[in-house]
C-alpha cells in the first residue's frame, strides 16, 4: 500500500447501533497514525495518535486498534448517537519525516435517530 | 478562545486577482502548516513552517508564497489566482505529534 486509504467511504446507522471502519496504511517505514473526527465547517478534531503495534486507544465510546505489522488501524463506536454524525479521517506519518501526515479521504457516518 | 484561527472563512473573487489567508495560533506551537482540501477530499500539506522556517515545500505553483512574521502566524498569498486554486484551504499548528486545525477557508475563484 502505498497511500492511505479508508473504507468504508460513507456509513449509514441506526441510533444505538455499534460500527467500526478501516484504515490501511503504509506499514514500511512507519512512525504514527492518527485519527481525527471533522465535522463540516469545523476543525478536524484530534482523536487519537497511535504509534506501537497493537496499541489501543479509547476515548468515551470511541475506540482505536493499530496493526503496524500488516498496516490496518481500525475505529470502533460504540451504542452510535446522532452527535457522533462526522468524517472521521486517518492520517500516517513515516519515519524520517519532517512531520508530514498523509490523509486518507475519510469515512462519512451519519447516524440516523 | 480558538487554538487555530484562519480568516477569511469563506472568499470568492475573479481570476487573476490575488488573495491572502490569514493564520494565527495561540498554543505557543513552533510548527504551522498549510494544508488543501483537493477534489477528492484528500488534505494534503502544502508547506511547513518551523520556528518561522520553511520546513516543507511541497509542489505547489510559485504563485503560492507563505509568510510567517512570527511562530505565531503563517499566511498563505496566493497570485495570479487561477479556477484551479479553489479548494478549502486549512492552517494548522503542532508540538509533538498531535496537529491542531483552523476551520478551514473555503476559497472559490469565479
């Protein structure tokens, strides 16, 4: 993999209901991954930065997991609520670097009441 | 008080005509950033600034200079600006490894 990519694209879900999306990323060379909630017309949020294999994160109902082995990191929510309804971003940031994130494109939720 | 704040917001003028964004942080950060939103939605780095240093550069047309009078600011002026150069355009700060974001200037060339 030589960018980042996220997946799904956009997500529909019920009020209540749990869900998760990937991020795949470069896993040569590999210093940091980040996660950001962005809503529209807002400062993309600061999650998560994640930098050791198999690290968790959690914040609220809001979790993290990293795979630097195999260059995955997954987001989970739990028990969705409409106020969760944002892009959430994932960015990698290499080795030797002078602090140069790359973005995937987001994955649109929208939670539905 | 935002950490991160970049004016205008929104900017719509004609082509040829050249604007400045303005960027301010007030987290005492050493590193500013200017990142673009292209048409795929990906943001991508334009250029970093450390300590008023020009740290990144990446290709992007001459007709984009960035300025930082001080840690605390990084404008972006763009020339001879072009329909291509509408995008939202995002400053940004750090210490360490978290990256705090203004709300973004949507800028739209007519």
């Amino acid at each position: 993999i030589l960018n980042v990519e996220q997946s799904p694209q956009s997500l529909h879900v019920q009020e209540g209901d749990s869900t998760n999306f990937t991020c795949s990323f470069p896993s040569s060379n590999f210093y940091a991954l980040h996660w950001y909630r962005w809503e529209t017309a807002k400062s993309p949020e600061a999650l998560f930065v994640m930098t050791l294999n198999g690290d968790e994160k959690k914040k609220g109902r809001i979790s993290a997991t990293l795979n630097t082995k195999e260059g995955y990191s997954y987001l989970y929510i739990k028990g969705s609520q409409p106020e969760d309804s944002a892009t959430y971003l994932c960015a990698s940031r290499p080795s030797g670097s002078a602090r140069q994130l790359t973005f995937g494109s987001g994955t649109q939720l929208t939670v539905l009441p | 008080d935002t950490a991160v704040s970049q004016t205008p917001k929104y900017l719509v003028t004609q082509m040829g005509n050249d604007k400045s964004i303005k960027c301010e942080q007030n987290l005492g950060h050493d590193t500013m950033y200017w990142y673009k939103q292209d048409s795929k939605k990906f943001l991508k780095i334009m250029f970093s600034y450390n300590n008023k240093e020009l740290i990144i550069n990446e290709t992007v047309p001459n007709r984009f200079s960035p300025k930082s009078p001080d840690k605390a600011h990084l404008n972006l002026h763009i020339n001879s600006l072009e329909l291509g150069d509408s995008a939202v355009y995002f400053c940004a700060s750090s210490h360490g490894n978290t990256i705090y974001f203004g709300e973004g200037s949507w800028l739209t060339v007519v």
